[in-house]
C-alpha cells in the first residue's frame, strides 16, 4: 500500500506504468462527472421548466408582498407623525390662546417684552388678551362672585377709554402695570453716603388672589407714571361672551 500522488488516498502498489496509476485514480473523474451531472439537474431546475415558472411566479408573489408591506409601513409612519404634528399644534394652540406678551421689569430698572402663560381661571373656551388704555378707564370692578381672589369688570362706560380699548363686562383681569416710587441710589451717591432720590418704576402687578382693595391702587397708580403711558391690562375673557367679535 502507499499514498496516490494524484488524489492523496491510500492505494494498492501497482506496478510503475501510467496505465495502473490511472486505474487507481478513475475514481476522481467518476466523482467529477457526477458533481456535473448534479450541477447541470440543478441549473436545469432555475433555467426552464414547470419548477422553475413556480418559482419565478412565487419570487415576484413575496416581491409584491414586501411593496405592499413596506407601502403600508411608510403609510403608518405618515399617518403617526401627522397625529404627533396635530396634537404638537394643538397644545400650542392651547398655549398661545393663554399667553399674552408683556413688559417685565428687570432687576436692573430695565423693561423687557417677555411672554407669559397664564393657567385659565375660566371655563376651557377661554382665552387671554391685552388692552391698553388710557386713564381714566371708564370701567367699575368688582370681586368675581364664583372664583374667589379674582376682580373683574362688572361694567364698561358707553364711549369710555375702556371701551375703545376693547374691555368688556365679564372680562376677568389677570393682571395690570402698577406704578410705585422708590429711591434710586446710584452707587456714586452710596458711596458719598447720599441717600439718593425717588424715582417711580412701572411694573406689572398679578391680580390673582389680591384682595380688590390692593387691585383698585394698582389700577390707580398708572396715574404715576410719569411718561404718561397706557394702562396694560391682561383679562381672561370666555369665549361665549355674545359682545366678543
């Protein structure tokens, strides 16, 4: 026995001829052939044939499957970001319709314009707006007599500054500039050891649960401010009020 050059497996001796040496390695082209064969039955089976129509047919059955799943994913996925994009817009809508943009006083005498939201004090179909209005109003306050700590227009002057400005009876104030004195110092004079002179700031003052006695000075005290400015009043309005245009 030995070790067939040709193939690598153990074979009988032979004598030293071509001839013995092929027979012992026939067995290699016995296999090839049959790998062929096999080959051939299988490209026989994707090139022609009643299985391979089935195939072709079920192919571009699974083809049309996987479209129309893949449509239906992507109209999902549409549909959803139009209902997160519609419930995003509407509670902006709900936001803005209590949001009222207004001059804030800075710690540092500055005023800025800022946007403030309000939490509704009404029914849900309320909303907030801003009047300005010169003094005087022309308008009668009075406490709410269903929400405690809240002051709101029991009655608007006909031709009233008030009235010009948009205010009506029902209107619940929210909030209003108030004017107050106090002594600027400057650091010049603090250090000098002045005591500095009075100057009269105008602020926004909230209403909400301020006994009516403070909200009337409030009001007032725009009478103060010594530019001469508008009164800035916030209301909370229903919008069921027949007067609302």
């Amino acid at each position: 026995r030995g070790i067939c050059r040709s193939c690598l497996g153990p074979r009988r001796m032979y004598s030293s001829s071509n001839n013995n040496k092929n027979r012992h390695c026939s067995h290699l082209a016995r296999r090839l052939v049959r790998l062929t064969m096999s080959s051939s039955s299988e490209d026989a089976l994707f090139l022609g044939g009643e299985d391979a129509q089935r195939l072709r047919e079920e192919a571009q059955k699974l083809r049309k499957e996987i479209e129309q799943f893949e449509k239906k994913k992507a109209d999902m996925e549409q549909e959803e970001r139009k209902e997160i994009q519609a419930e995003l817009e509407e509670k902006q809508a709900a936001i803005d319709r209590y949001s009222a943009t207004i001059p804030i006083l800075k710690p540092d005498g500055s005023t800025v314009a800022e946007t403030i939201t309000f939490p509704p004090r009404l029914d849900s179909n309320s909303k907030i707006l801003v009047c300005e209005a010169s003094l005087p109003l022309g308008i009668l306050l009075g406490e709410h007599e269903s929400l405690e700590g809240m002051t709101e227009v029991d009655e608007v002057a006909a031709g009233s500054n008030g009235e010009l400005a948009g205010i009506q009876e029902g209107d619940v104030i929210r909030a209003c500039t108030a004017c107050k004195m106090e002594m600027d110092q400057p650091t010049w004079q603090l250090l000098a050891g002045g005591i500095g002179r009075p100057k009269t700031f105008r602020y926004m003052f909230s209403v909400d649960n301020k006994p009516f006695e403070q909200v009337m000075e409030a009001v007032g005290s725009n009478r103060l401010d010594p530019e001469g400015r508008p009164a800035i009043l916030v209301l909370e309005r229903t919008t069921t009020n027949t007067k609302d245009k």
